[in-house]
C-alpha cells in the first residue's frame, strides 16, 4: 500500500459522522477509497449519503486529519490494515459492520491466527482469576491465540496468563492504539506490543469514552472461533461479546459459577441457553472447526520439531513435596500443610491462615508463604489474602 493509498484510506476514516456500515456500503459500490473521493456529490447522494456529508466528501476536508493520524501511525511506530488489505483478518471481514481500518502495533501475522476470545468482569473473584489463568495459559500453550480488551479484572488476567505462558495474545482497544486504558497497565501494553499485537479501529490518539467498548467488542468476537466467558454480571460487557458471538456464528462457552455469586449469573445464564460448560482447555478446542483442530495440531508438531522436545501430559499438583524446594523435613511439612488449607477458589486471610494451620509459628508459616509464591504454588491477593494457584 503506498502513503496515498493509505491517507485515503485516513480520509475515509475520519469524515465527520460517517459510520462504519455506511462506509462498507461505499466501498462495495465505488470499490476504492479514491473514488469516493473523485465521485461527485450527486453520485455520492446518489449512494445514500447525506447531501453534508456528500459535500464534506467531495471537499476532501478530512485529508488534514488524515495526514496527522499518519504522521502519528509513523511516530508510534504502527501499523493501518484496510480492509482491502490481504493482512485483514478474513474472520472479521465477513461479519456484518467490519471496521474499514484497523490500526495496530505489533506482530500483524497474529491476526491470521486461531483465536480465542476471553472475557469476563472488571472485579473477578479468586475463583475467577484462577480460571482465567489456567484456561488462557493451557489454550496458549496449544497454540491458540487469547484475544481480550485489557481491561481490569479477567482481561488483564487472560493477557498475562497467555505471556506468562509465552503464547500469543492481542488485545483489542477501545481507544487509540497509543493510548494506555487503564493507567496501570502500561507495562502489560509495552509487553503486548512487544510479544504480541495491539488493535484498534479507533484513530490515533483516540480517548476511551465509556461507548467506544461496545464497539470494540464486536472486534473481539468477530476476530475469534469463539468467546469464552468468565464471570460476568447478568446484563455486562462479557454479555454483549457473547450476544454479538451467537449473531456471527461464533461459538460461546462459559465456566461455571457458584450460584450465590452476582458474578457467575452471566455465565451461568450463558450456560442454561445452551453455551457449552467448560472445565478445562480442551473442552474449548474440542468445539472449535475441524480445520481450526486440525491447524492447531500441525503448528504444535511443528513447534516440538523445531525445539526437541516432546509433550508431557498434565502436570500433577496432588504432591506439592515434589514441587518444593530441598528444605529440611520441618520446613517441608510446614509448607505442605499450608498448601493443604489454601483454596484455589476463596482467598484467605493471613491471620486465619495462622489460626488453621497447626503446630507451626506464625514465622514458619509466612516462611512457608514465601517459599510457595516463589514456586508459583501460592499467590497472594490484596489485604494479606492467599490462594492456592489453580
């Protein structure tokens, strides 16, 4: 794509109250970018536009936006994907309001890639967290690519699940790529740009008003084999993703929750209508095209070809001994205590923690804390609260 072709493409993008799907249906009438700039207002009025937005059109007044959005794309160090491009993920073309643009920092070729959506809340609890982790790490390690928004809560969770777990992730802004919301995932950001990929539809610079996530969802749904929902309200963000999923002809799933819990109505709801229950990673691919499958287990004998190593099968947690540290046997009985009373999915707290675990020091049990979060055993949460990792 030339520099014009690509401020055309800019120009499209930033007519004032041009929509999405108004944009699409120019596109399939006048087939390029530059002929609706060289198309006549009648012509253009005669497509379905508007006689302001016909004339702001023709006028070509949106071409200086366009050449700071592309001088802010070089800066950044981004990339634009229009639609015509063969970089555009094919998934997403075919839904019903595809963005004509998406801009993007980081590895583009992840886009052609096997996808799996992860949504959930923004305030997750322990059994939240550990779900999100254990199902975007496996399905990662797979070779499945996790897409979420980076949002708080299970967004976060998923995209430093599938790091941690060095697979692929991308994470679909409602906002500017260069933008960081929220604030305190800058540092997630520069690694996912680094590792994996950062899209938006929206232009540089663009701020994260609360309406612009709705949109963005579609994204999400429309660039993945399905949507896998981990806790949510009854009426959420995750639900909408799920809805715009069913409408695309994706596939939805959903871990269940407790029954008591606000958090679990979405999902549980999700499940009641016939959204496949998921226990562990495999009960998402299984579900998944059988082209998709079938890529899946080629890039995987792929991958053991190019490092040497062969698969092992799941790891055990029944024997935290095996997993410890060489402590003398003290040591060692007092952390296989503590992990015994740890609860992957209800956070504990410290002073109740001292109280349950008998014949140990407060000091050998915060000794034992130390030791376990090291090995990845045992995390702890705000407010000298512990889980045991999932």
């Amino acid at each position: 794509m030339t520099e014009e072709e690509e401020l055309c493409w800019l120009a499209l993008r930033m007519v004032p109250g041009l929509g999405t799907r108004r944009i699409v249906q120019l596109l399939e009438r006048l087939r390029s970018p530059q002929a609706i700039f060289r198309a006549s207002v009648s012509e253009l009025e005669a497509a379905g536009l508007t006689g302001a937005i016909a004339r702001s059109i023709a006028g070509g007044c949106s071409f200086d936006d366009a050449a700071g959005q592309q001088r802010k794309i070089r800066e950044a160090g981004a990339f634009l994907i229009p639609l015509s491009n063969a970089s555009y993920p094919e998934a997403l073309r075919k839904i019903f309001d595809p963005p004509p643009v998406l801009f993007a920092r980081g590895r583009t070729e992840l886009l052609s890639s096997i996808c799996i959506g992860v949504v959930g809340t923004r305030h997750p609890t322990p059994y939240g967290v550990a779900a999100a982790e254990r199902l975007s790490s496996d399905l990662a390690r797979a070779g499945v690519t996790i897409v979420s928004g980076m949002a708080r809560g299970i967004d976060t969770t998923a995209h430093k699940a599938a790091l941690a777990a060095e697979g692929p992730t991308i994470a679909v802004l409602g906002c500017g790529v260069d933008i960081v919301y929220p604030s305190e995932n800058r540092k997630l950001a520069a690694e996912i740009a680094a590792k994996g990929l950062i899209v938006s539809e929206f232009p540089m610079e663009a701020t994260a008003f609360p309406q612009n996530f709705p949109i963005r969802n579609r994204i999400i749904s429309g660039l993945s084999c399905g949507i896998l929902v981990i806790e949510g309200a009854q009426y959420s963000g995750s639900a909408i993703t799920a809805r715009l999923a069913i409408d695309q002809g994706r596939e939805v799933f959903a871990v269940p929750g407790n029954i008591t819990s606000k958090m679990s109505w979405g999902p549980n709801l999700l499940i009641k209508q016939g959204a496949k229950l998921i226990q562990d990673w495999n009960d998402v691919v299984v579900d998944l095209p059988q082209t998709a499958q079938r890529r899946l287990i080629d890039e995987g004998r792929q991958r053991i070809m190019d490092q040497g190593l062969t698969t092992s099968g799941e790891t055990s947690g029944n024997d935290p001994a095996s997993q410890l540290p060489h402590l003398n046997e003290p040591h060692q009985q007092v952390a296989r205590r503590v992990l015994a009373t740890l609860k992957a999915d209800q956070a504990m707290q410290l002073d109740l923690l001292v109280d349950s675990v008998e014949d140990a020091s407060p000091s050998e049990i915060i000794a034992a804390l130390f030791e376990l979060e090291i090995l990845g055993l045992a995390k702890q949460l705000p407010g000298r609260n512990f889980v045991k990792v999932w």
